[in-house]
C-alpha cells in the first residue's frame, strides 16, 4: 500500500518548515497535505476543524511533527483510524533506515521501545476500559503482554550496549596511551562530513545525498607532522533533536568527549540564516555533551557552490566565538583541503590560533 502522509506542524517551527519537511520526506516521499497547529488541542493535539478534515481525507498516516502526549496520539488514531507517528519515531524511521553496524541498530531499537512504553501503557489504559479492544491489533491481554515484552527486550539490548561500550572505551583508551591526536568530524546532517571525512583519510566510504548516512562513527588514523592523527566521522546532527534521543546515541557521541581537536562541517552554499542557524545549533549540542571550549574549526564547506562568498564570510566572522576558526572549502572539489591540514598542524605544534589570525588569513 502506497502510503499518503498527512503532515502536521506546530507554528513554532514555521520557519523551519522547509527543514522539517526535508526530514519527512526523507522517509515518506508522498505528503498529502501540510497543516499547521497553532495551539495544540489539549485532547488531539490536532484543532477539531482540521481533525475532522484529516478524518474524511485520503491519506492513510498522519506525522505530527512535535512532541506529543501518548493519550493524544491514541485520540487521533481513535478518531481518524490512521497511524501517526510523532517526530520522534520520525527521526528514529530515518536513523534506522540508514543504521550500519550492531550498536547503532541497538541503539535505535532502544530508543524506539523507550518511545513507544507510554503508548502501550496508554493503550493497555483504553483497552481495559473496553475503548480500544481489536482497533491497535489487540486487546487488554495482548498489550499487556507487549509491554512486558518490551520491558525484558529494553533490559537485554541495555546489557548488550553496555558490553559494546566497554569495548570501544578500552579502545580510546589505548589510542590515549599511544599520545595519538583525535580530530572528531562533527556537524548538522548532509554538511558533507562524510566526504570530508574521505577527503582527509582517504578512505571510501558510503556518502549519499540524503540525511543520516552516517550512523556509526568511523576512524581513521593518519600520519600528521611524525603524529598518528584519528580522525573520527560522526552522526549527523539535526535542529531539536529530542532529548531521548540524544542519550540513546550516547555511545557514537561518546567519541567526540575526548577530541583534542572538532572540525564542524557547515554547508556554507545554503541561505546565510540557515548557517548560522546550524552553526549555533551544533554548537549547543556540542556543549551538551560537555566539549565546550576545545579548539574549532569551521569548515564552510561547498564553496564551489558559492557566488560571492567573501560577504558570507564577513557575517560569519562576527559570529565566531574565541576558540573558533574557520576554513572556507570544498570536501568534493578538495579545494583548501590542505589548509585545514594546516590548522591541526598548528594545534599539534602548540600554537594559539584565534579567529582574528584566521581572519587576516582570509582577507
Ligand atoms: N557541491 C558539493 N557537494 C558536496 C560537498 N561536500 C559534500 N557534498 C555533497 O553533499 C551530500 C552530503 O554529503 P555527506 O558527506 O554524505 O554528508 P554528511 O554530513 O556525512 O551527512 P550525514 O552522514 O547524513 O550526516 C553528498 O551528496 C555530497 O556529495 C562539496 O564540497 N561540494
Ligand atoms: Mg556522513
């Protein structure tokens, strides 16, 4: 069954709505109508007029692009007889589409059973009030039986996770004792990360033009002033990336905690707002996994996309914190690629780059 996708968003995302709707159609290519909630309903998220137009139409999955209640998730489903699917399950669809090795379906499937207890216990609710029995596939027993399921399934990949863990710590670990420098590759989804990552290793690797190809941080060591330099590529980061989900990929992030050195990707070649928007995003994710402060590179990448870039340039200079710096260039085009060689070399040898050495580089 071909699925049509009614898509549902909060006013408060308006101006992200094109982003918003990239990360939709990343998963589901064809969206029926887009409809935007100003003040959620309490009981349906959804306002009345709009529900009752979703109910009589013809998509057959509703995506609410936002965080909502399990009991108004299964009110909608209750009245519409359709699926929905919140943001977060969204994110959860495409991290899964594009999950490479054990840990990180492990993870995703955790984050998923997490995500999906409250609606179980929901359901389990209605169903004993006989609201619900044979709509979601089962009645009162059956729920309950899932959701105890779940319960030892979300203990198993726990222990599992914990175990891959250990493993890659005693790895970074040995990679400390060895004195190598660790070059972490981080950034907003389809920045090019990826590319660069290849650009700078060597290495083939899987890069695609749609969001999450990444799942599992890759490393890789290279030779660098008589130094054996890792370079580790990581998951792609998105606007609002919910909380849960955040500390499901723990472990991938993990890797970045003991950078010496952060390389953050941008796509310079998009809208000058969208930027520094993303800028500013990653930068706050980054502080959240406690790596605030260590040396930054901005990597403007896609500059062979640009027109005039040097007034681009000059906005984002104004934006720079103290520990940042940044190199406009092209991962596929390997156009300046060598200058950003040159600015780890600088941090190896011990010397303090800041943004205004930077900017009289660039002038
Ligand atoms: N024109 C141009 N395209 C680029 C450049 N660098 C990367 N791309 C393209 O951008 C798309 C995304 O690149 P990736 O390297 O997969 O991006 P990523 O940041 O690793 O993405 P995720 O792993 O999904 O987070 C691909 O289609 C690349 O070919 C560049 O310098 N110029
Ligand atoms: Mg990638």
């Amino acid at each position: 069954m071909t699925e049509l996708i009614d898509v549902i968003i909060p006013s408060k995302y308006k101006k992200f709505l094109e982003e918003e709707l990239t990360l939709v159609k990343t998963v589901y290519s064809d969206i029926n109508k887009v409809y935007i909630i100003r003040k959620p309903n309490p009981k349906y998220y959804i306002s009345l007029n709009k529900l009752e137009e979703i109910k009589n139409n013809e998509s057959n999955k509703i995506v609410i692009m936002d965080k909502v209640k399990p009991s108004q998730i299964i009110n909608v489903m209750r009245e519409t007889k359709k699926e929905v699917l919140d943001r977060v399950l969204l994110i959860l669809e495409i991290f899964a589409l594009h999950a490479g090795s054990k840990e990180a379906k492990l993870q995703i499937e955790l984050a998923r059973l997490k995500h999906q207890l409250p609606l179980i216990k929901e359901a389990i609710r209605y169903a004993k009030l006989k609201e619900l029995h044979g709509f979601l596939g089962a009645g009162r027993y059956g729920y309950e039986k899932y959701y105890t399921m779940t319960r030892k399934r979300e203990a198993r990949i726990r222990r599992e996770l914990e175990e891959l863990r250990k493993t890659r710590a005693l790895r970074r670990q040995k990679r400390r004792e060895l004195g190598y420098i660790h070059v972490a590759i981080v950034g907003y989804t389809c920045a090019g990360k990826t590319t660069l990552f290849n650009t700078l290793t060597r290495l083939n690797k899987p890069v695609g033009p749609e969001p999450f190809t990444t799942l599992s941080p890759k490393s890789r060591a290279v030779e660098i002033l008589g130094h054996k330099v890792i370079f580790t590529d990581t998951v792609g980061f998105i606007r609002d990336l919910p909380p849960e989900i955040i500390e499901s990929f723990y472990a991938t992030l993990e890797e970045i905690i003991d950078a010496n050195i952060i390389i953050h990707v941008v796509d310079f070649s998009k809208n000058i707002n969208q930027v520094i928007k993303e800028i500013v995003e990653t930068r706050k994710i980054l502080e959240k996994i406690g790596i605030h402060g260590k040396p930054v590179v901005l990597a403007l990448n896609k500059i062979d996309l640009i027109d005039g870039i040097n007034e681009k340039i000059n906005i984002i200079l104004k934006h720079l914190e103290n520990n940042e710096v940044i190199i406009p260039i092209s991962a596929t085009k390997k156009i300046n690629v060598e200058k950003l060689l040159w600015y780890i070399k600088q941090v190896i040898a011990g010397k303090n780059i800041d943004k205004n050495i930077c900017a009289k580089i660039w002038a």
